[in-house]
C-alpha cells in the first residue's frame, strides 16, 4: 500500500501530519481523532494546503478547538482547509490560536 501525505487533529488539539499508509497511523498512544486530510506543500506562497477527508475519522472538526498545537517546522506558514463544496476555505492561522511544539 503506497505512502500518502496525510494529516489528523487530535482532540487535545494536536495537528499531525506525515507520509503514511492510514491516518491512524498519525495517532500517538491512546489519542483520538476529530478528523483529518490531505495535505501538499505551496513553498511559493508559503502555505500548507489541506483537503479531503481521512475515511476513518471523517473531514476535521475544526470547531472542536480553539487552540491548535503545530508541528515548530511550519511556523511561518499559511495552514489552509478546502472544503470540497461552496463552503468558505478554513484559514487556520485566523481561526484558532496556534502554538507549536
């Protein structure tokens, strides 16, 4: 089964991601998921694109958080959720407050 750029949030607020076969994979001890994606690199723009859905835990629950805990490697970076409808992108950095580990 082929690795995929895949990533998950955690109910305490962990945003994970990595080349993986499942976004269970992301999951560290006994954490659960409230959702997760896809993401590819805009190095030009500087942002880090999400989409889709993970088939397991469903598309993020952003509402669930009002802090994100970000990996320290992305800071500087524009996170941003497509919907795959007319819903409005989820800019991450404008939404929740983050905080990178």
């Amino acid at each position: 089964m082929p690795l995929l750029p895949k990533f998950i949030i955690t109910t305490s607020g962990y945003f994970r991601m990595g080349m993986v076969n499942q976004h269970r994979d992301l999951l560290e001890g006994d954490e659960r998921c409230i959702g997760g994606g896809y993401y590819r690199f805009d190095h030009v723009s500087a942002r880090l694109m999400l989409d889709r859905s993970s088939w397991d835990f469903g598309i993020p629950k952003w509402h669930y958080l009002d802090r994100i805990k970000v990996p320290s490697y992305l800071r500087g970076m524009r996170i941003i959720y497509q919907y795959d409808d007319n819903t409005p992108d989820f800019v991450v950095n404008d939404e929740l407050e983050v905080e990178y580990y």
